[in-house]
C-alpha cells in the first residue's frame, strides 16, 4: 500500500506510547454535578496527553470521534507543541506559531495529527467510526495519514458540506464554499451508519387511491433492458386491452406466472381507467424505513458557519460575527449524532473548542431522552470561559433577549406535490395543534387553500411558542415555531465533570512518596498497562482493594496515597489477605451464569508475605509496587 513520507515521521510513529500517562483531575468547582469521571468530561489539558490519560478508562469504549482539527490554512496561528525526542523537531518549538510562510507547515501538521490519531483509535470501540472536518489544505494528506492508521479498507465517505450561504464574489479564484467531513470506521466489516428519518417529500409519493390493504403505494416500472428469456408474454389489461409485451427492446422483468399472481392480490396498476400498460405496485410499507444517508449536505439541513457563530452570539459567549474563532454548527454534529450513535454511546471531541460536540449531545439526548456521553478536550486557555462555559449555559439554561426560532418542518415542494396542497396544509395544521395553536388564515392564503381542522379528539398542548410561522418560498414550505425570550432559554438538563491534567506518574515519585496519585489514578493506570482493560466500577460488595476485573483476573491494588501506610506491614499481602481475595473470587463466580473457568488473581501491592507456592495455591499473581509497572505479553 502506497504510505504518506514527510519530514519528523520516524520520531511520531510510535511517539503515543513515550507520552507520559497524567491522570485526570477533577474540579468540582468548575463542573455541574458530583465529579465524577464517569459521567460527561471537558478536559482542559493538551490533547495528545489527555487521550492518554484516558486509555486506561475508555480503550475501546468510545462509539463516535468528531474532531475539527486546524485546517493549516497558514492564518490559524496554531503551535506544533509534543515533546518529541529529536533535535529537529525540538527546534520546531521556537519557530511558533505555524503560519502561512512556514515552508514546513504541512509536515508539522501531519506530526501533529499523528500520534494523535493513534490514540483515537485505541480509544474507539470495535464498532466506533471517526469523523473529520478539513479543508482542501490539508484533506488529500489527511486521507493517506487515515489510510495507514486505521487501514484503506476502513474508508466509508467524504462528504461535503456547504459551509456557506451565499458565494464570496471577492474571491480570487473560486468562491469556496463547502468543507469536508471525512469518515473512518475502526472496522468497516461491523460498523453501519443509521438511516435518517423519511422525508414528508418521500412519504408523499405514496397514496392509496383503491383502497388497498396494504396500505399507501406507488407504481414502477415492470419492464427492464436487461434480456429475460420469460419476459416476452402479452398481457391482457381489465378493460380488454392486449398489450403484445413490454416496450420495444425491454423484456417483463417477472414471469408470466409471476404476473398473474399478483394481478389477482390487485398487485399492478392498470391506470385509473383500467386501460393503461401495467406497473407493478410498490408498497410504502415494503421500504426502507429511513433513507440512506448522501454524501451532500447542504447548509439547509446541517447549517452554515454564521449559524455557528449566532448560536454563540445568542448565547452571550461571542460578541461579534467578525471573531477569528469559527466554531461548527451544532446541526452539523447532530446530523452526524444522528447517522452514527445510540442513545448510550460515548462521543469524543479532542479539538472541542467552542464546545459544539457537547450542545449536540446534550440537544439528542433531550429529543430522545437518550444517555449518550460526551468527552471533550480542550488546550487553549479559553477551556473554562468559552467550552465549559458553553455547556453549563447549555444544561442550565441563560439568560438571552431575542427571537428563538425553531425548524418544526421544511420541504421541497414540486409541481405535483404543490397539487396536493390539501395534505400539506393537513400536514402544517397538525404540526400548529400539536404545538397548541389553531388555524392560520395567513398560512391558508400562502398555500392557496382551505385546510382541514384538526380532529375535535386531539389534545391541546402546552404552547412551546409565541407563535407558528407558515411560509412558501422558492419552492420551499417552512413551518417554523418562534419563541420571544426576554428571559432565560430553556436548559437541556444534564451534568458534566471538569477536569485538568496532573503530574505525570512516575516511578522516581513513587519510590520517594512525592505527589502519590489516588487509588483510582493509579489503580486505573496499573489496571490498563498490565492488562490492556479498562477500569470498571467495582460491585458494591467488593472488598477493600479491589480494583476491577479483567477480560481474565480479578485485579486488587494494596494501596492508599500514604507513605507510611506503603511502607508498613499492613500495605503487604498476606495469606488471610490472599486467602479472602481468594475466597471472595469463587463465591462471586459461583453466583454467575455459565461459570467459566476460575480467574486468576492479580495482586499488586509493596510487599507480600507469602511463597510462590502459596500464590499458586491461592491462584494467586504478585506485582511489586512501584516495580510493578509492565505489560503483560
């Protein structure tokens, strides 16, 4: 396979695995909820030393990577940064930041992105997918980086989003207006984007004019190019008509047999008058219920880049649409939300910036009430003010004088669907019912007529907005609710954590009793260098300990960040010690299903007063702390 060359990638292959692992700090102060690390995270910290503080959490957990790296157009302004190992790129260090006269900007880009990319994809779960936004500078790059990292059979799109509203008639060459979402899937075999919801467009084509019980139906063609040796047989329509066979030059694409069939389940259409060349009856309930994603998203189904930037405007967090900051809009990571995540899957945003990955989840989970996790990672000093700032406005609701609009239905509508005007209206009137509004005289008058009341049955709603807006343009039906707010915006519910990144674990402090991390730190740390897991919360009737179990060990940490306690007779493992782990294991596998075989028990702790052959005896695996820090083959 063709690979990607560029100046510094001897030195960032396999630069993630000399990252020191520093583990999360939790700010209770700055986050809304308990602290925990297990629920929603926004990281402040550099990024690639953040996704290695949560490997030993979250290796192969996550479902969803969003990342809006720098687009290197040479105006960012953004620092190459890692501590590599190497004269060369030490000496990158003082030349930041990276700009558009910087004739290596493309090679420290790709440094950048690197090990980076690494990380997230141990990160992601074996059904996880990533998905990248990029300009034309840096995309075809991207691309081959992608390709050697997660494998050019795991390529699924490139799909391109229209940024834009409206051209750039200053442009030098070509207005550009569109960006680029490239998607990986960590393994293509398994993974599946969702399908997204029918279209009012596409359920219009379905109609049911004889009453069939099957239900809403269009015709299709029942003649095809491809030669049929069974496909030359005349019909004979309801009205007496013969028609000789399909079309010059086309051949039924059924048997006669076949045909027969289903003209008795008053399965082809004839045409109103019974007289017409026969089609096959294609049932609403027979497809797909959802429609397959394209590769073309335009700004009016996943927003633009000024939408972004009012949604921080609106909420009291950017002050102008000049600033340099160019934040995603939050449609965009919810159509992307929508194609490839669960109610429960955990999203990954390691270039969070102005937060957007983050209201999108929030947003999804309120429409759904889903418990997708979001895990969010931010370098710059504006983590605080801007990023969780952002999703504490977004939980707790704030305060904000203006018009909210929300997009209740927008359609295309053609020529003979304009023909139908009496089931778009039906349509708009359900949507102002269920919204708690009655007829609009105005939106009748748009549409040129009369629609029909909503049932006398249906329940009136608490109104969600001041009122309903009801407009045809340019061939376009929107209904849209707006809401004046003079107040507070309504919150979305939730918590998150904020953390920053301690000091980096090593053995010289372990041995000195300098900085000892907590329990879970190091437990979390240990758990995963030893056995590639991640650490899972223990059951509630584990004792003291213990750690967390494994694909195959139960793993206990003799261990409190205390030196004395470390140095003393109580911190070893002794044999009424090992003999209750030992103990404890058997009665908890004898009170599962399908008992395996007995797992093992991986002890780490500063001393041990046993022999080997009790160990053995006890199914028993001694590490030595602080020497215990290896990985297990």
């Amino acid at each position: 396979m063709p690979e990607i060359v560029f100046k510094g990638k001897e030195y960032v292959y396999n630069h993630h695995l000399t990252v020191p692992y520093r583990p999360l700090v939790v700010d209770t102060a700055k986050g809304i909820g308990p602290g925990d690390l297990n629920s929603n995270l926004v990281i402040h910290g550099d990024n690639l030393h953040a996704l290695k503080a949560l490997l030993p959490r979250y290796a192969g957990r996550v479902d969803l990577v969003f990342i809006d790296p720098p687009y290197n157009t040479g105006n960012e302004g953004w620092c190459y940064s890692d501590g590599v190992n190497s004269p060369i790129m030490k000496e990158w260090l003082s030349t930041n930041p990276v700009d558009g006269d910087d004739m290596l900007r493309h090679d420290k880009w790709l440094c950048m992105m690197w090990p980076r990319l690494v990380l997230l994809r141990e990160l992601m779960s074996e059904t996880g997918s990533i998905w990248i936004t990029l300009d034309d500078n840096e995309v075809h790059r991207a691309r081959m980086v992608l390709d050697e990292i997660f494998g050019a059979d795991n390529f699924v799109a490139t799909c391109i989003w229209q940024k834009n509203f409206s051209p750039k008639n200053t442009a030098q060459f070509f207005s550009e207006d569109h960006d680029y979402v490239l998607v990986y899937a960590k393994d293509k075999r398994v993974w599946r984007p969702n399908l997204l919801e029918r279209t009012a467009e596409m359920d219009a084509r379905y109609s049911n004019p004889d009453n069939h019980p099957r239900g809403p139906w269009t015709s299709g063609d029942l003649s095809a190019r491809n030669y049929y040796s069974e496909g030359t047989y005349p019909v004979t329509a309801p009205s007496g008509r013969v028609f000789d066979g399909p079309p010059p030059g086309r051949y039924w694409g059924i048997s006669k047999e076949k045909f027969l069939q289903l003209d008795v389940d008053n399965c082809i259409w004839w045409g109103e008058d019974g007289n017409n060349m026969p089609r096959l009856k294609r049932f609403q309930q027979d497809v797909k219920q959802g429609r397959t994603p394209q590769t073309l998203w335009f700004y009016d189904e996943v927003g633009h880049t000024q939408d972004a930037k009012k949604t921080l405007i609106e909420m009291g967090l950017l002050k102008d649409q000049e600033s340099t900051i160019t934040p995603k809009p939050v449609a965009l990571i919810e159509r992307i939300l929508e194609l490839s995540s669960t109610p429960d899957s955990i999203v990954l945003d390691s270039f969070a910036g102005s937060g957007t990955t983050a209201h999108a989840v929030l947003k999804a989970n309120a429409r759904d009430n889903g418990n997708r996790r979001f895990i969010l990672i931010e370098g710059e000093d504006y983590a605080d003010r801007l990023t969780a700032e952002r999703v504490r406005r977004a939980i707790r609701g704030y305060a904000w004088q203006g018009t909210q609009h929300e997009t209740l239905l927008e359609e295309k509508i053609n020529f003979t669907q304009f023909k139908k005007a009496d089931q778009w209206l039906a349509k708009v009137e359900a949507i102002k019912a269920a919204e708690g509004f009655g007829a609009d005289d105005a939106a009748q008058m748009v549409l040129g007529e009369a629609a029909a009341p909503p049932p006398a049955s249906a329940p009136a709603r608490k109104k969600r907005f001041d009122k309903i807006n009801v407009e045809l343009k340019d061939g376009v039906l929107r209904v849209e609710g707006e809401k004046r707010i003079s107040q507070m915006a309504d919150g979305l519910g939730g918590e998150f954590t904020y953390c920053t990144l301690g000091e980096p674990l090593s053995i010289e402090k372990l041995l000195s009793g300098q900085d000892l991390p907590s329990f879970e730190a190091l437990g979390a740390w240990l758990l995963h260098t030893a056995t590639g897991g991640t650490l899972q919360a223990p059951p509630p009737d584990a004792p003291a300990f213990y750690l967390s179990e494994a694909q195959d060990a139960h793993v206990w940490l003799v261990y409190r960040p205390d030196l004395a306690f470390l140095k003393s007779a109580d911190a070893a493992l002794t044999l009424p010690r090992a003999q209750a782990m030992a103990e404890w294991g058997h009665a908890r596998q004898e009170g599962q299903e399908g008992q395996g075989a007995p797992k093992r028990h991986l002890v780490f702790a500063p001393a041990k007063y046993l022999s080997n052959a009790q160990l053995r005896a006890q199914g028993i695996e001694f590490a030595a702390l602080p020497f215990a820090l290896f990985r297990q083959g």
